[in-house]
C-alpha cells in the first residue's frame, strides 16, 4: 500500500480540526450564556466583563481573550447584555450572553 502524500495527510488533518471546531460551537450555543434563552446570571453589570474575559475559548480552550464589544440587547421582554470577545490566540470570536439579577432581600 502506498503511503499518502504530505498534502493529503495535512488536509485530511484540517477537515478534522474544521469539523471539530463546529462540533464545539454547536455544543458551546447550548451552554449556559451561549444563547439569549440560557443567559449567565450576574448581580452586577460590573461583573459582566471580568467573567466574560475569564471564559475559556471555544476553539482552543486559551482563556486570554480581549474584549470586542458589551451591548445591551432585548431579548423576550428582558434586557440582557451581549458580550462579545476574541481569543489572542487563535483569533475566533464568542458571544456571551448575560441577565443581570440583583439579589433579593430577605
């Protein structure tokens, strides 16, 4: 049997990568915050960015991201905030999704 070529090895090994990496933004869009429906909860705007910045990337699992843009979006009649960031790493982009919920009283 002949052995592959050195093009063919690395584009089977990128299709792998690509199709792993849409698997896990798949599943990262049904994690808590990745979607308006299943917002991260917080009791203070100003916490919104410290923990969207110390979330893992989902590409590369790197946890060194900048912050691209803090929005405040409505959503169903609530009023989330749409955090989004990018990996210094590898480059790719996440968007966070935040209800701010003070806490009650006793």
């Amino acid at each position: 049997m002949a052995t592959k070529r050195a093009r063919t090895v690395r584009r089977e090994d990128d299709r792998a990568r690509k199709k792993d990496l849409e698997a896990r933004l798949a599943l990262a869009k049904l994690e808590v915050g990745g979607a308006p429906e299943r917002p991260l909860v917080v009791v203070s705007a100003s916490v919104v960015e410290p923990q969207a910045l110390g979330l893992a990337c989902i590409a590369c699992d790197a946890v060194n991201g900048r912050l691209v843009e803090h929005v405040v979006a409505p959503h169903a009649g609530e009023i989330l905030r749409l955090v989004t960031t990018r990996c210094f790493e590898c480059g790719s982009t996440a968007k966070h999704w935040f209800r701010i919920s003070p806490p009650r009283l006793n």
